[in-house]
C-alpha cells in the first residue's frame, strides 16, 4: 500500500466487535486480566491502550520503523528519546533547533550532567568537529527551525555511527510526507505531533519512531517508567488528523512555494528562508532528501527593527499571530521573542536569529488570500 | 464549471479583504477571529444549560433585546459556528443542523407540511427518504407522488393545487442523474412551490443548488462535509425567513446534535475542500478504469460522457464526487457479491463521503426485503456496486478492484 493509503488503514482496521469502520475510543485504565500474574494484551493504559497503539502503529508505518510510541508532547518526545543519556555523556546539537529544545537542553540536561554543544547541522564539517570522545547523540532537525536549514541526514547518520552515537532527528517540520529520516540512516525519529501529524491545532502530542527492535525496547521502557503517555482522546484525533496528512502536506508545501516566490519580489523583503528556493544554499540537498515538496515553513527577513517586525506580524488578517505550526490555519510570529525566546542572547546573535525575522506556518487557506494577507501587513 | 461567487467575507475583516477562496472558507468562515480563551479552535461546549445573570437579562432576552443561548434543545454555540460555517459553503443565508440527515429532512418536512399537502419527488432516491414520504407522511395526511428521474413534464403533471413541495436529489442515489437545477427551480417559481434539493452526493464544493434559484438543500454532514466516519448530523440549507419555521420546530422536536458531534464536524470541514478535489480525482480515475474493464456492462458517473446527464453535469459541477456505481457482466447476485468481497481495501458498509473507500452491493445493503419488481421499478439489477471512493491512494483503488474482477 502506498503512503496516502496506509495513513488512512495501517493501525486503523475496523473493530472487530461491531465492524465499526472507525476502531472505538478505549478510555479505561485497567484491563480485566485472565489470572494473577498473568497477562492480558493490555494492562494498566501508562504501559500500553488499544487507542494509542493503534496509532503509534500508522505512525510507525508512516516512517518506515518498527514501532512508534506516542507521547503527552513533543517535549516529552524529546526528552523521552535524551533519557537514554547518562550523566558525563555529551550530546550535539545543531544550531538553529526549536528554542523548547534548546531549554531543555541547557536548563533540564545539564542538571544531569549531560553536556551539549551546538553546531551548525548544515555545516558537515563544523558540526563533526563538535564531537567529542564522550558524544553519544546528535540531534538534527530535517529543516532548521527558524532559519530553514537542510542537514545532510545520511552523512550526519554515517559520522554519528562512526562514533558510536545515536542520531536523533526531528522531523517535524518535514513530516513522513516528505522525508523519511530512518531511510536514511537515522536512529530515532521524534515528532511534535501537535504539528502537521495532528494537524487542527486540537491535540498537543510527541511521537518517537526507530527502526530498531532493541532501541524501541529501551524507548519504551523509559516511557513507562516514567509515564509521559497520550491520552485516549488526543490519540483519537491525531489518528483522525493523520488520514488527510499527505493531502495536506502536498497542499501546504504547493502553497508555501508560491508565497516564498512571491515574497522574493517585495522590495521591504531581504531574504527569504525556504529550500524550494534555488537561492537557498541546501536546495540541492533538499532536492535529493526530500520528496512531494519542501514542506509549509517559511522563514523571511524584513529590512527592519523589531518594533517593525512586530508590526508586521500584529497586522494581518488571516494568519493568526501564534506559536506552533502545522496546522489548517495559516500562523505568523517573530522568532526572536516567541519560538526562540528561550535562546540566550549570545546564541541568537551568533546563530543569526536576528530580530527581522519573521516564520510563517502557511495552513490550507487559498495562497491567492494569504498573499494578499500578506501584501498588506508588509504594507507593499 | 460554476463560478466561486462566495459572498460570505473572512470574518472580523472590515473591510473584507478580498472574496474568500472555497479552502478559505473551510478553514475560516463563520469562526470568531478571536475566540474564548484566545483559543485558535472553538471550545467544546457541553453545557445543557445556559445560565443568566439577573432576572432582567431574562427579560431582555425574552423580549429579544439580546441574542444570547438560553437551553441546549433551542441551539448551543459549537452549532452556530458550524451552521454559519456550512451556510456560507452553501453560499446561503442561514443553516441548520440536525443529528442526522434523515432528521434534517423530516425536520423540513414536518415544519413546511400540513395534512392535504402533496408533494412531488423524483423516483430515485435514497430508500430511507421515499420511505419516509410514503409511509410516514402519509400517516400524517400528506401525499407524495413520485415521477421518473428528470422527467419535468411529468413532474408538471403531477402538480396540484395541493402541492407544497417539489424534492430531488442531485446526483441521484444510486444512478448518479445529475437534475437541471434551472429548471427545477423555475417549475416550482412558476407554480409558486418550494423546492429542496438533497445535494448530499455532490456536496457544496461541487454545486450550490441555492444559486440556481432552489429554496433549500438538505445535506447528510455525515458523508463528505464530515467527512471521516466519525459522526452524523445533518443539515438544511436556506433563507433565514424560510428557515425560521424549521428552527422553531427543531426546537420543540429536538432533533438537534451533540457539542462533541459539532466540532467534529467544524474540524472535518477545515479539510473539506482538500478531501472533495482528492474525492474527485479518484473518482473521475475509478470511473474511467471501469469503463475500459472487460467485465464490466455499465459505469453509472456523471463524470463520463457515457452518462445520459454528463452534459448538465459539465455545466453544473466542479467536480463529479467519489460515488460510481457500476454492473458487471454476465454476473448473478452472487458473482457480484464476490467481487464485493474480494475487496481489499474498500471496506463492505452503508454510508459515503468519509476518508475510508466503502463498497456495496444496493440489492443486498438496502433492498434485501424488496420484492424483484419493486427493485425492478426502482432500478436496482442484481449485479448492482456501489462504490464510494476514499481518498486513498488513486493507483492502490485501481489496483484493489482490479484484482477484486480479476478473482
């Protein structure tokens, strides 16, 4: 089956009690076991319930793993995923990641004594000289959040084995749609789910996907000590959203090109951040490793300060001024005070996450109204 | 193809900032800009009950001085948003929503019919409906007649002083006609009857029945608007004078639907746009394959030039929805239920319009009980599928029935 089709069957398989066609939400705790001490299929809901699993499965499906396990949020995802560490490990980074990642990086990590280093994942040859002895993770994201870098997955993946380390990706921005990262030699796929998988902006969520039997095992072990898990209702409507997910994706990604072309030609614009872009440095990459479009992120650069910027993103009409992404609406905020907010001024500045910016989440609205949203916030 | 006329603007935009294109529409129309809490998507609200602060707000709102919710039979908020939300999908002043179709049709029946009142309805039709009319109404003093699909001179004919309504479908389940809505909107203006129109095959990104003249459209939201499966509701289309009636009826009857139910609904139709033009594609696909498969006789789609209503339905539709229906050849009831069953990825069951591709066989899912000249009359042959296409992928359907006609 292909991917449009196994998003809308895989883990979906009709009830088999009622034959209904949409497998009913199971919101129990407990399940009745067959004796003491032994075991049904499901327990306690923590280590495992009929409603997440079956969409951990289409999740899994989706991204080519063995398993995925679904999580409260994509923090919890993450940290999920970094609870493999242990105190003296180091772990890098790539510079320009979501600004909550970088929090717990800094503030929750260190307290365990794990040690980070950011590099420029789109940078080979920097971020490899950011390893150490010690290194045990590198964590990447498919496009760079907020200044839309490519990485080279397969060669970040090959260095990061060469080196005995896990490599962690997160493919948020990306989703399965476009790019499959353990196809390409990644070892852990974590999603904010609460994104494009999700879709309606209604279900906060994080996904882990691997494609090792031995690393779902651990994952999951972690998982259910320390309980971070999806409620029912949530895993309801993630599955819900995944089954239009490609058309979506397609759709955003078709929209975001036509809206970064445009955005291009406005002389108040500087640059624009998009890997569709010829002038973007990684579309070549891009090109190679992504496929079906370059996704509905949009970064672009004012030529002005941020009380200008600010301006830009608090006039629009249809882009809601919001964090988060990936959803039907069409969102708009300033990275350097909402998304990276948690960057220490010195990282921004040496990162470039200048005041100027400007990330769009482009939703499923016509593009015709978004430019035209946009046209006159920017005042062209 | 119909123009995008959509009158409705993106709201709390003044001034508007341009016609709001139809996925527009779906994500935004009849929404809040700013909403509870500040919250991007509208709260569930549960509440049976709405409470007031003083005596004197009782009053204002009695005497109408204040639009507020006053008990969850006459309205709740999750239900205008999503009322407002379809009526400008409809391009329509007013909607109302029901718990299902069938009770949005009775809902319309009940408050427009009196007993001595007839109507008149083209013959093919959802079973359920003509059910109802001729069954149910008919305890009630009120006469149906039904007339051969598309034939407006018997239509014509069949029209008494008596008769208050005129009803189709379009497309029609299961043959697909697609009607002349000009023309069946200016029979009913000429002899001064009201005209519904069950556009539930089509959906409104297809047709918008209303901008032909027809006074309503009824819609099953549980197939295409829904869109998932996942819930049932259904709804009328109209203006709000005509619709006021219907309202207040809802009201004392209480057909309405859920809080939970309506923002499913809301959250299906933000997709709406995107899953109808996936909807089209893979039926226009599925259609054409059939067409060209040896063991098929007959491919009933409007999409097909082959189609004795193609014509108007070039004219009249954006696109041509995911229903087929098709014969196979030289095939029992029972050849054809094995092609049914040898399905792989379109499940057996009633119902359309969700993500999930359905299959069925009329003379078994609907018309079992029915004796072989009724289904005869009705158009039902024994080697009879109904199909209703997904969204998913076009090549893995095509694949799918190949190998289904193959087994």
């Amino acid at each position: 089956m292909k991917f449009r089709t196994r998003s809308i069957h895989v883990g979906a398989e009709p009830d088999p009690a009622t034959g209904a066609v949409v497998p009913p939400i199971h919101t129990a705790t407990t399940f009745i076991q067959p004796g003491a001490g032994e075991w049904g299929k499901f327990d306690y809901s923590r280590s495992g319930s009929p409603t997440r699993n079956q969409v951990e499965k289409t999740i899994a499906s989706l991204e080519g793993g063995v398993g995925a396990l679904l999580f409260s949020s994509g923090m919890a995802a993450t940290h999920g995923a970094m609870m493999l560490l242990q105190s003296g490990d180091h772990i890098v980074a790539g510079s320009d990641i979501y600004g909550g990642t970088y929090r717990l990086l800094h503030k929750i990590l260190s307290r365990s004594g794990i040690e980070v280093t950011l590099a420029p994942a789109h940078d080979i040859e920097s971020f490899k000289a950011a390893f150490k002895p010690n290194t045990k993770m590198a964590w990447i994201e498919t496009i760079g959040n907020p200044l839309m870098t490519i990485p080279d997955i397969r060669a970040i993946a090959d260095f990061t084995h060469s080196r005995k380390g896990l490599l962690g990706i997160d493919n948020t921005f990306a989703t399965p749609s476009l790019v499959r990262p353990l196809e390409l030699g990644a070892d852990i796929v974590m999603h904010s789910a609460t994104k494009y998988l999700g879709g309606h902006s209604d279900c906060l969520s994080g996904a882990l996907v691997v494609g090792d039997e031995q690393l779902f095992k651990d994952l999951y072990f972690t998982q259910n000590a320390t309980g971070a898990v999806l409620g029912p209702f949530e895993s309801f409507l993630l599955g819900r959203g995944i089954k239009t997910l490609d058309l979506r994706v397609k759709e955003q990604s078709r929209s975001a090109m036509q809206i970064a072309r445009w955005l291009q030609k406005q002389p108040m614009v500087k640059r624009v951040l998009y890997p569709g872009l010829e002038t973007h440095p990684g579309h070549e990459l891009a090109k190679r490793q992504m496929g079906g479009g370059f996704g509905g992120m949009i970064t672009f650069e004012i030529d002005g300060d941020l009380a200008a910027t600010k301006r830009v993103c608090e006039s629009t009409k249809i882009f809601g001024l919001a964090v988060s992404l990936g959803a039907v609406e069409s969102l708009i905020e300033q990275p350097a005070t909402m998304s990276h907010a948690s960057y220490a001024i010195v990282d921004k500045v040496r990162f470039g996450i200048t005041d100027g910016l400007i990330r769009l989440s482009i939703g499923l609205e016509d593009p015709e109204d978004l430019q035209n949203d946009l046209a006159q916030a920017i005042g062209t | 193809m119909q123009t995008d006329k959509i009158q409705e603007s993106i709201p709390g935009t003044t001034p508007p900032l341009r016609v709001a294109g139809p996925s527009t529409q779906c994500v935004h129309a009849g929404e809040a800009r700013q909403k509870m809490a500040d919250a991007i998507t509208d709260a569930i609200c549960c509440s049976s009950t709405y409470t007031f602060e003083s005596t004197k707000s009782v009053i204002d709102f009695i005497e109408q001085k204040q639009p507020r919710e006053e008990y969850g039979r006459y309205g709740s908020p999750n239900e205008k948003v999503v009322e407002r939300k379809l009526a400008a999908l409809d391009n329509g002043e007013d909607a109302i929503v029901f718990a299902s179709g069938m009770a949005a049709a009775v809902g319309l029946y009940m408050a427009k019919l009196n007993a001595g009142d007839e109507i008149v309805f083209f013959d093919q039709c959802y079973h359920r409906s003509r059910e109802f009319c001729s069954k149910h109404l008919s305890r009630f003093g009120v006469v149906t007649r039904q007339v051969p699909t598309g034939d407006f001179n018997a239509m014509e004919a069949a029209i008494t002083s008596k008769t208050k309504m005129l009803v189709s479908e379009s497309p029609t389940n299961p043959h697909l006609t697609v009607i002349d809505l000009e023309q069946f909107a200016a029979l009913g203006k000429e002899h001064k009857i009201e005209t519904m129109i069950d556009a539930t095959l089509a959906s409104p990104y297809n047709i918008r029945p209303l901008d032909y003249g027809v006074d309503y459209v009824w819609h099953s939201c549980t197939k295409y608007l829904g869109g998932h499966n996942d819930l049932l509701a259904g709804s009328i289309v109209g203006s709000k004078e005509k619709l006021e009636s219907v309202r207040n009826l809802r009201g004392i009857m209480g057909g309405i639907n859920s809080a939970h139910n309506l923002y499913l609904l809301e959250r299906g139709l933000k997709t709406f746009a995107l899953r109808m033009e996936r909807h089209n594609e893979n039926g226009q696909a599925i259609a054409d394959f059939l067409t060209n498969h040896p063991r098929i006789e007959h491919v009933y789609y409007p999409g097909l030039s082959s189609h004795p209503t193609h014509s108007v339905a070039k004219r009249t539709m954006r696109g041509f929805g995911g229903l087929i229906t098709f014969l196979i050849k030289d095939a029992d009831w029972r050849k054809t239920a094995d092609v049914v069953d040898a399905c792989r990825i379109s499940r057996i069951g009633p119902s359309l319009g969700g993500v999930e591709s359905l299959i069925e066989q009329p003379l078994v899912m609907s018309y079992f009980n029915y004796p072989p000249e009724q289904r005869a009359q009705f158009g039902i042959p024994d080697n009879m599928i109904r199909m209703a296409c997904g969204i998913e992928d076009t090549q893995d359907l095509i694949d799918d029935l190949a190998q289904a006609l193959d087994s």
